[in-house]
C-alpha cells in the first residue's frame, strides 16, 4: 500500500500481499491502525497529494493519477472530504503570504 498508492487495491489484494483471509485482515488492520484498510489507504493517499500540492507544481490532474485516482474529480471529491477544502484552493492557500 505505501510502495504502490496508485496500484487499484482491494481489501483482497492486501489480504493475499500477506497470506491473509479478507476478514481477518481488516479486523487485524482495525485492531492495530484503529480504522479500516481502505479508509486508511484514503488518508495515505490524502497526504501523499497534500505533500505533492504543496511541494510541486504538477496539476491536480496528474496528481490524482499517481495516487491512485481515475480523475481529478474523483481526487478533488476525496481530498475535499477528508481536508475540507478542493485541492486548488488547498494550494493556494499553503504558499506563503507576499
């Protein structure tokens, strides 16, 4: 999951990564990090755009496609959710003041 964000996961692709049965990974997973898997894949891939916004000047387009997204939109939805504000403006508002 952290070598490969933009790989399509499944909570059945990590289970056979690591030799584990669907349900028993997540409540591992829910035992150990304190959410599910897919939830936390969200938040990871979140930060990993969140560095990328703030730290380069590629498009959110692209963004979204490295980690994982189909679309920016479908990206711009999710960063929203989780950050509380779309991408763009989440930029813009992380340089600093002239």
């Amino acid at each position: 999951m952290h070598e490969r964000p933009g790989h399509d996961w499944t909570v059945e692709d990590l289970g056979r990564q690591i030799g584990m049965l669907r349900s028993a990974l997540h409540e591992r997973f829910v035992d150990l990090v304190g959410q599910p898997p897919m939830q936390y894949l969200t938040h990871w891939r979140m930060q990993l755009g969140a560095n990328r916004l703030r730290e380069g000047r590629a498009t959110v387009a692209a963004i979204a496609q490295e980690i994982g997204y189909d679309t920016e939109a479908a990206f711009s939805r999710a960063f929203k959710r989780i950050v509380g504000q779309p991408p763009a403006a989440w930029r813009r508002a992380q340089r600093p003041a002239a």
